[in-house]
C-alpha cells in the first residue's frame, strides 16, 4: 500500500491520494469460508506438517525459516536444483541460489499433467 500512496503522490492526483488513503485506514477482516479456508493449499502442507493454525505455522516458520522456504519450493519443478534456500545479508537476500526454473511452468504448465487437467 505505501507504493501506492508513493505513486499517488508522484501523480499528483489528489482524488487518487485521498482514495488510497482511505484504503490505507481500513479495519475490516474478511474471514473465508471455513470450506475454502480447509481446501486451500497451505491448510493442507500445514495438515501434513502437523501444523494446527496460522499461528503455530507462524512461530514454526520463524524459527526455522530456511525449513519452510525449502520444503514449499520443493512442490515447485526446477529445471536446475538450487543450492542454498536463500542467503540473507541485511538488507540484501538472494534466494535459491543457482536454481532455475520458470514461472509459466509452474504456474500454468505442470497443472496440465495433473489431476486437475481438466478444469
């Protein structure tokens, strides 16, 4: 949001600032659905983790934050696996260092030889 209000002010559009300013001052939560929430991805790589909610997967994950990159890029398919997860030097980080792979194929392709193919 504060790009947006960067870019806003950049602009010079006042209509456009007082807009995302409101936006910036929101409160609300929308909760999902407890049967789209139990169907998401990250609701079943918790349940195989043996993770029971957002915020034990949020302490699990600070604590052993290379663990949990690791293991969501291992569902990725890499055309060259990485070396290191990432390499953090404040305020620089590279991340899995020396892989390759490409966006379209996880994204688009590999869900083309999957049992959802046909949706």
């Amino acid at each position: 949001m504060y790009a947006l209000k960067l870019l806003s002010n950049l602009i010079g559009n006042n209509i456009m600032s007082r807009d995302l300013d409101i936006l910036l001052k929101e409160k609300r939560i929308f909760k999902p659905s407890k049967i789209f929430a139990d169907n998401t991805n990250i609701k079943k790589w918790m349940e195989k983790h043996y993770i029971l909610d957002y915020d034990e997967l949020l302490i699990k994950a600070g604590e052993n934050p290379e663990w949990f990159w690791n293991d969501l890029a291992m569902e990725l398919e890499w055309f060259k696996p990485y070396t290191k997860t990432f390499n953090w030097d404040p305020p620089h980080a590279k991340w899995f260092l020396d892989g390759k792979f490409n966006i379209i194929q996880n994204a688009l392709d590999r869900h083309v030889k999957g049992p959802n193919k046909e949706k």
